[in-house]
C-alpha cells in the first residue's frame, strides 16, 4: 500500500480511501482524491476509475486483464465517488483524470466490448503497468495512480441458509438473468414475487396450458388437412415422436401429391385414385356473378371551349403589348437596375464589415471569460484538491465543495451514503 500511495505522488494524482488502511470497512468505498500544482494548472476535469479483483488476471494478481473489471465515470467537483465491490479479497483501484478538450476520450474506456455490461468487459484496453508508473499521455490523461485494497468477506451480506429461504430466494429471481446485486435488489425482487409476479406465473401456467391443447389438437387436425390437400397424413400419435428431421410433422416421409406409398406390393408406386381437394372441387365448383356496366357519359360543354379561346386571346395580346414598349422601357430599367446593383454591393460591404467587427468582439469576449472561468476553476482546485489540503480519511459530512450544482453534490453523497449502510452487496 505504501508504495502504491509513493507512486501516486510521482504520477499527480492521490487518492484517499478508509484512512489508508489496507482492509476496507465496507464493500461500498468512498473515494476522494488531491492533485499536484502539475496536474492542478492542466485543469482536470473529469475521472475514470477502474476497479478489479485478482481473479480477474493472467494466473497472477501481478498480470491483471487489460479490459476486464468495472469503470466508473465522475467529474472532479462531484468530491467523492461510491466503489462498489461484489467479491471478497484483494482489488486494485486505478484512476485516470482527463481535461475537459478529452472528454471523448473519457468515454472511450466506458464503451462495453460484449452488447451486455454484465460480462464487465470493454473495448478500451488499459495496461497497469502504465499505471503503477504513473504514465498517462498514452491515454491522453492528465495523471493516473493505482491502489490495492483488501476486503474482508463478512462484509458482504449472506446468502440464505435454510430450504425455505432458498425457495423463497429462487422464485424471487425467477425470470431475472441475473442474481441480485445487493440486499436493496433482492427486497425490491421480493416485493415484486409476492405481488405483481402471482398473476404472471398463473398466465404462464395458463400459456403453458394453452400451448399443450393447440399442440393437441394440431396433431389431430394437421393430418385431416394434409389429408384433404391430397397428401398421405402421418399418423395423429406419431406427429410428436422425435424422428430425425421429421420431430412435429404431419406429413408422411417421402410425400408426394397422390402418393401414398412408395414402395407398394412389387416395389411400385401407390397413388391415391383421387384426392379429397379434387372431390370438392369437382362437386362444390364456384358461381361466378357477374355485374351489367353501364356505361356513362355527358353532353360537351362549350362554355369551357370559349374561357380558354379568351384566355389565349389575352395572352396574345399582351405579349404585343410588352413587345412594342419594351424599346421605350428598356433604358430607364437599365439605369435603375445599375443603381441599384450599385448601392446593394456597397451595402454588403459595410455589412461583411460590421458583422466582422462583432465576431471579432464576441471571441475576444468568449477567450476573457474563458481565461476568467480557467483561472477561477484552478484557484478553486487549488483551494479544495491540492495535495496541501489531503484529508487522512473520506469525511462525507465534510466533503469539498462542488464547483457548480452543490444540492446535486448532497443529494448524491446522501443517497449513496444511505444505500450503502442499508444495501449491503452480496458475494459472487
């Protein structure tokens, strides 16, 4: 523990965890962190921590796996963040700080490399030993640190002991792909099984039900169908039996239209004389109804004739019109148009002008209020995250002060704290 808290010196970043005790009081850590005067001017914005046990390596707790274990994703000014761990024994903690300009890259290591996260697998890789050594540019970080933790196996809440418990313990997690997380889980689970999960299990049992007399009757009525299509039917018991490539078929092996058997008396071909379709075709044979078209007609209309010869007639007319003064027109356009081609090419000159002009103001603005925000956001580090400030121990009663959205702060810190003296996880 001693040399991972040295390495964290040298790499920027500390973090604070139990009093740096090696043994954890609880399977939810709270962790807060300090940076150095290096780290503080390159303005750290947001943190990923990784957490994993020593199960998850090479063979060895000193080979651990690159993607493997959980991330977490916080902000610098959220003051504290909940570990939560789900085995007993030893784990290791690794921490990166990024600046605002990489928050992509931040969420690189976030992104999961299975479509579920419950393998706890990512597509990311990180490489401990970078870690250990401080070494964070390859991952465009600001300062990283690791540290190792042991926890103790009574911390973590019991499973059930008795038949009626684990009876109780199974139907609670009937249709859940997973086990429950925490004691939290298993209550809410609980609620659910004795409530709204009843009438479920009476509908499945009802669908199940449901599904074995269809299955039932399909394998009576199938064969009649396939029968009156003209093939040979397989036997109404036998649809069930698990044959080769013919498990829940109605029709016979080796079906053919008309063929009933194919390896009759003589090793020749019975055919049906005639199939139960053709009979009904030939007796049932459909009655067309045909329906009189009349067909339908108007008297011409001439109004509509003489509205487009006036139409035409007017537009002839005043095509000649605008022929015949389009000479006297045309220089008094002209100049006007030149005029006002004139005055619209200086009027957009003065406007690409100003609108330079205020561009020009507002970045100098945006760059003094960024310069303002920067200043403030390092003084504010500095005042609540140097290295001169550490706390010996987490104090969530006396966290650092959020850098913007405080009530967010407490209700997080409060919720957590709460859910991890009453949610203790259980033990995988």
């Amino acid at each position: 523990m001693s040399q991972a808290v040295a390495v964290a010196k040298r790499a920027g970043i500390e973090l604070v965890l139990n009093g740096g005790k090696q043994a954890m009081d609880s399977p939810t850590i709270p962790v807060t962190w300090v940076f150095d005067d290096g780290a503080i001017a390159q303005q750290p914005v947001y943190l990923v921590f990784v957490e994993q046990h020593e199960s998850e390596s090479y063979g060895s707790f000193e080979r651990p796996l690159p993607n493997a274990g959980r991330r977490y994703f916080c902000r610098v000014d959220r003051g504290v963040q909940f570990i939560p761990v789900f085995r007993p024994g030893l784990h290791r903690l690794a921490v990166l700080a990024f600046s605002e300009a990489e928050a992509k890259m931040a969420q690189v290591f976030l992104r999961p490399f299975t479509i579920s996260r419950a393998y706890y697998n990512y597509a990311a890789d990180i490489h401990w030993d970078d870690l250990e050594h401080g070494v964070a540019g390859r991952y465009r970080a600001i300062a990283a640190t690791t540290v190792e933790f042991e926890v103790p196996e009574a911390l973590f809440e019991p499973k059930p002991a008795t038949r009626f418990s684990k009876l109780v313990w199974e139907w609670a997690n009937w249709l859940h792909k997973r086990e429950p997380r925490d004691k939290c889980e298993y209550r809410s689970r609980l609620t659910l099984a004795f409530t709204l999960k009843i009438p479920i299990g009476l509908l499945v049992l009802v669908g199940l039900a449901t599904m074995f007399t269809i299955g039932i009757l399909y394998s009576f009525i199938g064969p009649a169908v396939v029968f009156l299509a003209g093939f040979r039917p397989r036997s109404p018991f036998a649809v069930w039996e698990k044959f080769p490539g013919e498990g829940q078929c109605v029709v016979y092996r080796h079906s053919q239209y008309r063929l009933w058997n194919l390896y009759g008396p003589g090793g020749k071909r019975v055919y049906m004389p005639i199939t139960p379709i053709e009979v009904i075709g030939l007796v049932g044979a459909p009655v067309l109804v045909w329906s009189l078209l009349f067909p339908w007609h108007t008297e011409p209309s001439w109004s509509g004739l003489l509205a487009a010869a006036c139409f035409l007639v007017w537009l002839v007319a005043l095509c000649v019109l605008v022929l015949r003064v389009q000479d006297r027109l045309r220089p008094a356009l002209s100049a006007r148009l030149q005029m006002w081609l004139r005055a619209e090419r200086v009027q957009d000159a003065e406007r690409v002008q100003a609108k330079a002009r205020r561009a020009q103001e507002r970045n100098a603005r945006e760059l003094e209020a960024d310069q303002r925000r920067s200043a403030e956001y390092r003084q504010w580090l500095g005042e609540h995250y140097s290295t001169a400030h550490k706390p010996v121990a987490v104090d969530l009663a006396h966290i650092p002060p959020a850098h913007k959205g405080r009530a967010v702060q407490r209700l997080y810190v409060s919720f957590h704290a709460l859910k991890a003296r009453v949610c203790r996880p259980y033990a995988k």
